[in-house]
C-alpha cells in the first residue's frame, strides 16, 4: 500500500472519530459531511501528494481542523 493511500485511511477514521459523515460512493471515492452545517467533500484515492493536498484543502473550508 502507499504512503499516501495509507494517509487516506488513516484520515479517514480521523474524520469518522471528529464526528463527521464518511460514506463509500459506489464509485471507490468517499464522501465526507460534516457533523453539522453544509458542505461536502468528495475523497477520491490517488497516488500522487496533489490529490491528497488537494482533499486537504476542502476538507478545511468544511471546517474540518486537523490534529497536531
């Protein structure tokens, strides 16, 4: 497995523990909710660092605050 697929799970459960909305589309990406208010993002599971940058991204404007 990659580092960056690894990451993607790994931010996965992070988002599930912080409360938010994970469900697997049925196309493999994974849409995120957050616990309250609008907005969503959609994951999708890339090799490259730019999509996880990207996701990363998104994920803030929702409200999402990571860890450490």
């Amino acid at each position: 497995m990659s580092d960056t697929r690894r990451e993607m799970f790994r931010l996965v459960r992070e988002l599930e523990s912080a409360g938010y909305h994970v469900t697997r589309a049925g196309s493999g990406h994974w849409k995120v909710r957050p616990p309250e208010g609008d907005g969503m993002v959609v994951m999708a599971f890339s090799p490259r660092r730019s999509g996880l940058h990207r996701t990363m991204h998104h994920l803030k404007k929702i409200g999402y605050n990571p860890r450490g």
